[in-house]
C-alpha cells in the first residue's frame, strides 16, 4: 500500500530533524571529552546510533496496525511503573546512580535509560486505550480523569523531574481533552496543583532561583542568571545567519548543557535567526501533519492517540524553546530528535512509527470490534 502524503511528509521532517541534530549535537560537543578519551565524535557516534536504531523501529512501528497498541498499553505502562520505581529505591543505587543531584538514569552494562521518557508514551497510550474504551464515561471525575492522572506522574516527580512529569501530565490532559473530558475538571485539578507546585519550587532551591530569576532578574542570584543570560547571548551573536558551523562561543564553558538542554541556543549563534526560523518551521510542519492524522484517523482510538503523540512532540519543542529564549523558567526539557539522548530520541522516533501507522490507515474501516 501506498502510504499517504502526510506520512511521506512526516518521515521527511524527522528525517531532517534528525539530521540537524547530529549535526549540533557534533557541533555543541565538539570539546566535550567522552568515553575512551574522545572529543566531540563520542556524543554524536551515539547519538547516530540511536538514529539508526530508532529510525528502523519506526519503519517496523509504522507497518503495524496501530490497533495493536490498545492491548499493549496496559503492559506497557506495568513496565514503565517498574522501571520509574527503580531509582526511588534505596538500595539500587548501583544501576540508578545520583546524576546532578537526581535519579532519573538506569544504567546496566554501559547502557542508560531514562524512564520518564517511556512514561511520557505509555501514558498517553494508556490514556487514549482508557478514552476510546469509556467514550462519554470520560467526562465523569470519577471515572475520566482521577484513574489517568496519578502514580507515573508522581513517581516521575519525585525522581525529582518536575519538568518531565508536567510535561506527561499535559500530554494526558491533551488526550483526555480531545476525548471530550470537561474543562472544569482540568482547571479544578489545576487549582489542586497550584500548592503542590508552589511547595515543589519552594522547597528546592535550585527550583526558587529559576523562578526568582523569569520573574524578577534582579532579585535572583547571579548563579541562576547564567545560564539564561548565556542561553540569550548565543541567539543574540548568531544575527541572521550565524557565526558558522562548529564556530560558536558559547560551548566552551559558558553555556553549560550546549548539546542537550541548551542546543536551541546553539544553533541559533551558529546558524542564526533563518536557521532557528527553519527549525521552528519544521517543529510547526510536524505538529500541523500530526493534527491532520488525528482529525482522519479511522477511530477514536486512533485520534485520541494521534493527537496525544502530536501534543507529547510540539510541547516538548515549544517548552525547549521557550527556555531558550527566556519566555518560562528553565528547565531540562530536550529538543525532540535535536537534543543530545538516545532514550528520548528512541521514544520520538516510536511516536513517529505509530503516527505514521495511523496516517496510512486513513481511510480504512475500522473493524467492528476492537482489541481492547
């Protein structure tokens, strides 16, 4: 079968994502030492290799029924619990070793995974499952929202990942609202949340200086204005066409996290503004071929997962670059298939496979009865 031009299109921009981001992430890292001594080539080797990887499950994902995930959602989200539980663990500090002050890594014979970024998939494959089985039962508070929103989010927060666990818990609202779930649920559970976020950045005080720091400059340390002040200074030098490839500032100790949380800024000082703008228009092709597949998609099951991968990809990209840019606190959200993270990256390009499945169904009947 043929497949459809929004998935022709889709594998096209991620393609070219995924390109741009070997391309930064050699060039942010290019006086970054790695494993065996190396200098630069280590992080891009890997980060090709996850695109190899990621890039032949997708083709594999994308010729499956994406039906089949409604029966693997409930798995999915059992291995996901286990594998978040691990580093809250005590005694695990073997394979889930404190990094930067947090445990969000499992490592076990040279290979590292980061959890929370199958959680962000699994729950919203679990959430458009649990939407699609009870239709209008998910307006109710009861059975809609309190069942969905919970453990993996919480396990996630107290990693700490707060960033991390927002963004799974937006990518289950995203789902929950496509699915018809009313609006004064979501703003009582957001007025719910307002004291647990409050007590979060209260209580941890790298959190309070990110804060101090988008809301009032001058009251924050000049620690917490670094990496912002340097994150604006590296767009800002790049102008309009940038200062030229692997030629940026920034990466030699000014701007930590260049190839990963920073790497906006990177290619906006040595790519400049048209490069930023291009970037920007590709995250904005994606998230446009994404809504497309959802309003077409052959069944609910089939939106609500669409519009959930979509939203799990563009507000990834839309918190990145709003940090880059200053617009919201910082925080340590990775640019989807740029950023520097082979677990990251696997799970966007899985997304991708999936939406690419549900793309060249459309048009199909969906069959009478659903695996559930």
């Amino acid at each position: 079968m043929t497949a459809r031009w929004e998935v022709r299109l889709l594998a096209v921009v991620v393609a070219v994502l995924c390109v741009v981001g070997l391309a930064s992430v050699y060039g942010a890292s290019s006086l970054q030492p790695s494993e065996g001594g190396q200098v630069g080539s280590g992080f891009a080797l890997r980060q090709a290799f996850g695109v190899v990887l990621g890039g032949l499950a997708a083709s594999v994902i994308a010729r499956l029924d994406y039906r089949w995930w409604r029966a693997a959602a409930w798995p999915l989200v059992a291995v996901t619990a286990v594998l978040l539980f691990i580093p809250l663990l005590p005694f695990t500090g073997a394979i889930a070793p404190t990094i930067n002050g947090a445990r969000r890594w499992i490592q076990i014979g040279g290979v590292s995974v980061q959890p929370s970024e199958l959680a962000k998939l699994a729950v919203v494959l679990w959430v458009a499952m649990l939407a699609a089985k009870k239709g209008d039962q998910i307006r109710t508070f009861r059975r809609g929202l309190l069942p969905v929103v919970g453990p993996l989010v919480l396990m996630i927060f107290f990693q700490p990942n707060l960033s991390m666990a927002i963004l799974t818990a937006l990518g289950a609202g995203v789902v929950l609202f496509a699915a018809g779930a009313r609006i004064g649920h979501f703003l009582l559970l957001g007025a719910l949340a307002v004291p647990l976020l409050y007590g979060a950045v209260a209580n941890a005080q790298y959190r309070l200086a990110r804060v101090l720091t988008f809301l009032n400059s001058g009251a924050a340390p000049e620690e917490a204005l670094s990496q912002v002040d340097q994150s604006l200074i590296g767009i800002g030098a790049g102008q309009v066409f940038g200062v030229g490839f692997g030629q940026g500032q920034q990466k030699l100790g000014y701007l930590p996290y260049a190839y990963s949380d920073f790497i906006f800024s990177t290619i906006g000082e040595e790519w400049g503004f048209l490069g930023v703008v291009a970037l920007a228009a590709l995250f904005g092709t994606l998230i446009w071929l994404g809504a497309r597949i959802a309003r077409s998609a052959p069944d609910p099951f089939g939106a609500f997962l669409a519009a959930g991968l979509t939203a799990m990809l563009g507000l990834a990209a839309l918190l990145h670059i709003g940090v880059n840019l200053a617009v919201i606190p910082a925080t340590g959200i990775p640019l989807p298939f740029v950023s520097y993270g082979r677990s990251g990256l696997l799970v966007g390009l899985a997304a991708t496979g999936i939406l690419a499945s549900i793309g060249q169904a459309r048009g199909r009947r969906a069959p009478s009865r659903d695996a559930a």
